[in-house]
C-alpha cells in the first residue's frame, strides 16, 4: 500500500509540475472575457466624455 501511495504522490508532483502551460481553452477564456470589454469600451468612454461634458456646461451655467 505504501509504495502505491508514494508513486501517485509521485505522478501527482509532476503532473502539477507541467500544469503551468498556458493551454487553449485558457487563450479561449480570455479571448471570451476580453471582447465584450473592448467592445464596450468605446461607449463607456463616450458616456463619461459626455457626462463630464454636460457637469461643465452645469457649473458655466450654475455660476452665472
């Protein structure tokens, strides 16, 4: 019993060992977390464009 368990131990340890590659259904993920943002972005830099924009305008206005 004692050999069985330190050769899964054994195979455990490596197989951990090459566990670090960065493997395609990774680069899948990524890509799938990654596009919605890029796409979105533009927008959201519009929105906070516009919205510091009109604050400006409301605070010229608000002096006055």
């Amino acid at each position: 019993m004692k050999e069985w368990w330190n050769k899964k131990k054994e195979k455990m340890r490596k197989s951990k060992k090459h566990n670090d590659q960065y493997s395609f259904g990774d680069f899948l993920i990524d890509v799938l977390i990654w596009i919605p943002e890029l796409v979105l972005l533009p927008f959201r830099i519009i929105f906070w464009l516009l919205r510091g924009l009109g604050r400006l305008i409301e605070n010229i206005f608000d002096v006055v």
